[in-house]
C-alpha cells in the first residue's frame, strides 16, 4: 500500500487595517503552538497579537511590510556605524595610553643632559607600535565609516586617521633603525651636552609632539562623528516608535 501523503500546510495570511486613509499591515507567516517561525522566534504570540503589538509600538507610516523592512536596515546600519565609530575611539585612545609613557620619557629626556637610553625608548614604543598595526587591521575592515585600508603596490589607500598616524608611526621606528641613527648623526654627534642636542633627538622630539597632536584631533573628530551617530538613531527612534 502506497504510504498516505499529507498535504502540505499553508501558512496563515493575516491582513490588517486601520482605518480609512491610512497604512495598514499586512503579509504571512507560519504559527505553530504559538511561536512565530520564520525571522525571529516570537513565544506565545498569535498572528494577531503580533499584529496589535506591531500597531501599538510603530507609528502608522512604519506599519506597512515596505516601511517596516526599510527602517530595520536603517536601524542595522546606524548601529554598525555606531559600532565603528566606538571601535575606532577605543583603538586611538589605547595608542594614546600606550603613548602617554614613551612621551613622558621623551619630555623627561629633552629637559636634561643625560644621553637616553635607546632601547628603553625602543621598548616603550613598541607598545605604541602594536597598538597602531591594530588599528591598520581595523581600517581594513571598516564598512560605514569611510574607506578601507588597502596596500596597493607603493600606494597606500584609506582614511587619515589611518594613513597619518601609519606614516608617522614608521617614520619614528626609522630613529631606531641602526642605518638611520647614522644618518641622523647619532655616532659623530650624539653628545647630550651643555643642552646641546643632536639632529637625530631634534627629529624624534619633532615626531613625538606630530604623533600626539594627530592622534588627539582624530580621536576629537571621531567622537564628534560617533555622537552624530547617537543622535540619528535618537530621531529615528522617535519617528519610528509611538509616543506614549
């Protein structure tokens, strides 16, 4: 005997209105035992619950499918933004923290005679370092806040936050290469005396106050861009939610 065949079931249409002249819900979906299957699982609503609790929580201009899909992907988007933005903050003020010692070290320094000590001020970088390739990783991967970092044979492609503080970042590791402490007359002038300061000090004290001054201000204007951020989402949420 040929095994019974059922037929299939099919889902429950649901159709809404309001009132007259205004938007209405509407579409399908599959209720078993009260759960909403399909999207997200909603427990122990009926199609009609969901719908009343729809009208009651969205203003009507956001109750019909094409609006009430449309400002979910603006939800997502806004928070993706937020999401990058915050990330971004977080990122630049570690370098800033790490920063902070080898800076002290390099103020410290600059205001005595005492020859500094190349690897202790290599060793407090490093910590700077790190944190800036970081920050590359993350500029490769942004989606919502401007373009990614990309390597492109001897072009370097991205934002400034990225490119400036990149660049600045290999410019003063080149301090502690030993070829360019050659150049930079570390051996034949590298006398800290009688508050006399060699070329290559000049240049690394130079890089020190560059790198914090464009650290700070990028820091200052992704803030800026994250509260922007903060208060789209606040207006969408009031023109999307019913005042109660």
């Amino acid at each position: 005997m040929a095994p019974k065949k059922h037929p299939p079931k099919k889902p429950s249409i649901y159709q809404r209105k309001i009132k007259p002249n205004q938007s209405y819900f509407e579409g399908t979906t599959n209720v078993k035992d009260g759960d909403l299957v399909g999207g997200n699982k909603v427990i122990g609503l009926q199609s009609d619950e969901l719908i009343r609790l729809i009208e009651a929580i969205f203003a009507p201009n956001y109750q019909t499918p094409e609006r009430f899909d449309s400002v979910l992907q603006e939800f997502q988007k806004i928070h993706k933004t937020l999401y990058e933005w915050k990330e971004l903050h977080n990122l630049l003020d570690e370098i800033m923290n790490s920063f902070n010692q080898f800076y002290s070290q390099i103020e410290r320094l600059n205001g005595s005679s005492a020859k500094p000590d190349l690897e202790e001020l290599q060793l407090l970088w490093s910590r700077v370092s790190i944190r800036v390739t970081e920050l590359v990783e993350f500029a490769k991967n942004i989606t919502q806040i401007g373009d990614r970092y990309v390597e492109d044979q001897d072009h370097l492609l991205g934002e400034r936050w990225v490119l400036e503080i990149l660049s600045l970042r290999n410019d003063l590791e080149k301090i502690f290469d030993p070829d360019e402490q050659v150049s930079l007359e570390f051996f034949s002038r590298g006398v800290f005396s009688f508050g006399v300061k060699p070329q290559w000090w000049k240049t690394m004290y130079r890089l020190t106050h560059v790198f914090y001054d464009k650290v700070f201000i990028h820091m200052h204007e992704g803030d800026k861009k994250l509260r922007e951020s903060a208060t789209n989402l606040y207006h969408l949420s009031e023109a999307v939610f019913q005042r109660r």
